[in-house]
C-alpha cells in the first residue's frame, strides 16, 4: 500500500445501484454550481442501466484481505479499460455513494435508529464503499448523509472539521428553494456523466466473492451502540474546575472498571499538529492515580473528601500527560517504533508485546466552528470507529457545545466479556456518579 497525492482532480467518482459513473466538477473552467451537481445527480438517479458482471461488488475488494486485492489488481486491473476505470476512482477527488437505503436518528426509537446509520457509514453492505479512497461520501435514500474516512492519510479531526464547514455552508450559505432544489438553475451543456466500463472475468469475481465474505464476517462482528449524553456537559463540568476531557476519561475508566471488574491498558489520542505532519502520540489514560479514584469510588468505606481528593489528583495527572504527549513528550509512538523494528529483526521482545494490546482505545473529536448557541439545531453527533481489540472497546466522543457529549461505543459480537450498550449505559452512570461527588444543587443538572 502507498499513499498517492493527486494535485489537481476535478471529477468524482459515484457509486448507484452497482453502476460506477464518472462525474466531472468543472465546466467552461469553473466549478459547478451546486444546481449543476444536482443536475448531474439525478441524470445519474435516472439511469436504468444493470451493472455489467462483477461490477456491482468490486469495491469488496477493497474491504477484505490486502494481499488478494494486490494479487487481482496485478492481474485483471494493470491494463485496458479496468486500468482506465480503476485510475479514473483512484484519481477522483473522493467517492460518493448513493445509498438505496434509509438512515438516520428517529425521534420514536432513537437508539436502534442511531446504531443502524452509524454501522451504515462504517461499513454499509461491503462492497458500496471504496475504502481505499480519502473519504467515501454516503447519502441515503431520505437525504441523511454521512463520511466513511480511510484512517491512514489523516486522523478524525481533519475529516471532522471538512464535515463542519460543509455542513455549515450547505445550511447557513447556499440553502434550497422552495420546491426542494439547490438554487439556481440547471445547465444543459453540461456533458452527462460517463458509466465506467469494466471487463470483469468469472475467476476475479470469485476473488471479489471471497474478499466479500471476508468482510461481511467482520462488519457482522461489529457491536455498535451511539448515543447522546444530556444529563449535562461541559459547561457544568467546567463549573467544578475540570477539564472535560478528564473527567470523561476518568468516567470512561470508572464505567469500564464496573463493565468489566479489572482495568485494562487504555490508549486515548492526542493531536501532534504543533509540529509540521503531525499526527498524533498516545496517552494512557489508565494511571495509579486514576485506578485509585475507581477504587475508591467502588469502595462505600471510602469518605466523599478522600474520593473527591483522588479524582482531582488523576485529572491533574491526565491533563499532565496529554500536555506531555502533545508537545512531543510522549513515548508511545518511540515504542511502536521499536515494536516495528523488533518484528523486522524477527527479535522476540515480552515487554514490547506487553505495552501495545489496547483494550479500551478512546478518542475525542473536537467541535471546531459551528456554535450551537446561535444554531442549536445544527447539533452533530460526530463520528466513531470500530474495535481495536478483539476483546476490547472503542470509544470515541464529542463534547457539543455546553450542555452535550455524544458517544459512540463498539466491540465485537463474537466476545462473551464485551457489550457496547451495557458498556454505555455504564458510562452514562459513571458521569452522573462522579458529579454526585461535588454536592451540586439539583438545578444545576437537567
């Protein structure tokens, strides 16, 4: 696998009812107008042609096992029109799906609905995402929409951030008529998008079936439960002269304590991006100070003033070694180095297989523009990620404005130890529990 830079793309590459089309951006040496996309959106929608033979599930090559993809993209991908095709995906700006399915939150059953449109965007149906891309841009059926970010180019932030913007001149700037379109008008000059056109043989669509089961395996291993946070936020916890991020983190140690009765080596992502291509450096949530706090919260012979002092000392501690990990005085990343290095020199190393297993593997994606004051219906719910362990936890959250923080939870079904919605449900208790310490007056919680 490389990482390829393409400078300049000016076409997108869509993905409907196993059909590819290529769909350029720019016209008369402008971009297009978003009336114009839409134009070439529907022209899209309306075509009735059937997938030509393998093409409807090729993108599950891009889901399973790398080895098989590299093996067949040497084999029935390096020449002719596949090449021409692949290239023409490869080197579009992003991909764009249209989903033949309805997503998103339902007021009337907001848990299930929740669940369904994030496992939707992590993995869709396998083959209706093309993971090797930046970023596939999925829109369902009913209009709701959503990213499927490939991780290795960039971490959450960056994606959240273009999410925001979008999402913000989308609503605050261009708007739509009243009959439902984006203003403006439609150009009928604009040539129609091009179908790709593949020549797919019997034996790679038997590579592209097996890549399929591979991933369909994994996807229906994934336990994923998302779910918003009102009791308070951060505002209240900013009240108590804490970090948010602390306190969630000590919840998130608290909550998985009592989920799974031991601790567990917990990773939490820090931003690196005060030096140039930064990235990010670990921090480990999991310290003395914060395993005292746990014990001590579980302990009913322990006083409110002792627990109250321990939870301070480890979100001082925390906010310690986030500060150490953002400024380049972590270690983790030095490790994992030397964990790749050991595995090249085939050196066998128990104290490197000892530090790296994470079991709860946690991530905080930042709100960077839109205030929710002024626009309170524009709140997101943010994004997610799956397992990191077989039998672990992965937990991102997002702290939304003053009075949110919404979690997305995930584990594998295939483990008897985890489950995402107890795991949830524990979490909304640890917060509630911990404020608890600090004696507040009933209305300052909703």
């Amino acid at each position: 696998d490389t990482l390829q830079h393409v400078k300049d793309s000016k076409h997108i590459v869509v993905y409907h009812k196993g059909r590819y089309f290529k769909v350029w951006l720019y016209h008369d040496g402008r971009l297009l107008r978003p009336r114009e996309i839409e134009q070439q959106i529907q022209r899209i929608l309306e075509d009735d042609s059937e997938p030509q033979p393998g093409e409807e599930k090729l993108a599950a090559l891009t889901a399973g096992d790398r080895v098989p993809w590299a093996k067949a993209r040497q084999a029935y991908f390096s020449r002719g029109k596949n090449k021409q095709s692949l290239d023409a995906v490869e080197k579009a700006a992003f991909f764009v799906t249209l989903d033949d399915m309805e997503q998103g939150y339902k007021k009337e059953d907001p848990v299930k609905s929740l669940d369904a449109y994030a496992k939707s965007l992590i993995h869709g149906k396998c083959y209706d995402r093309w993971f090797d891309k930046t970023f596939t841009l999925i829109v369902f059926k009913n209009g709701r929409m959503g990213l499927n970010a490939e991780h290795s180019w960039a971490d959450a932030p960056i994606v959240g951030h273009l999410w925001e913007n979008v999402m913000a001149t989308e609503y605050l700037e261009l708007g739509y008529s009243v009959d439902g379109h984006c203003r403006g008008d439609p150009n009928p000059n604009i040539p129609i998008p091009t179908k790709l056109q593949w020549e797919i043989p019997e034996e790679c669509q038997e590579v592209i079936e097996k890549s399929l089961s591979t991933a369909v395996a994994l996807a229906d291993d994934v336990d994923f439960c998302s779910f918003c946070f009102d009791t308070f936020g951060k505002g209240l916890i900013k009240k108590v002269k804490t970090s948010p991020d602390a306190f969630v983190q000590l919840a998130l140690q608290l909550a998985h304590y009592r989920d799974m009765g031991k601790f567990s080596l917990t990773y939490e992502a820090s931003m690196t991006r005060l030096f140039r291509e930064g990235r990010t450096e670990t921090v480990r949530s999991c310290t003395v100070e914060s395993c005292r706090f746990v014990q001590a919260m579980e302990d009913p012979t322990e006083s409110r003033e002792n627990t109250l002092k321990f939870f301070r000392q480890a979100a001082d501690k925390h906010q310690h070694l986030y500060r150490l990990a953002m400024t380049g005085a972590g270690i983790d990343r030095h490790l994992f180095c030397l964990y790749v290095v050991s595995k090249y020199l085939a050196v066998d190393s128990p104290f490197l297989k000892e530090v790296e297993p994470w079991r709860l593997s946690t991530s905080q994606t930042p709100q960077q523009h839109i205030d929710l004051k002024k626009n309170p219906e524009m709140l997101s719910s943010g994004g997610g990620f799956g397992p990191v362990a077989d039998d672990g936890y992965g937990v991102s959250y997002m702290i939304l404005g003053e009075n949110f923080i919404h979690f997305h939870v995930s584990s594998k079904i295939s483990c008897s130890e985890t489950d995402s919605h107890r795991f949830g449900k524990n979490i909304k208790k640890a917060m509630v529990d911990i404020m608890g310490l600090f004696n507040l007056s009933k209305n300052c919680t909703k």
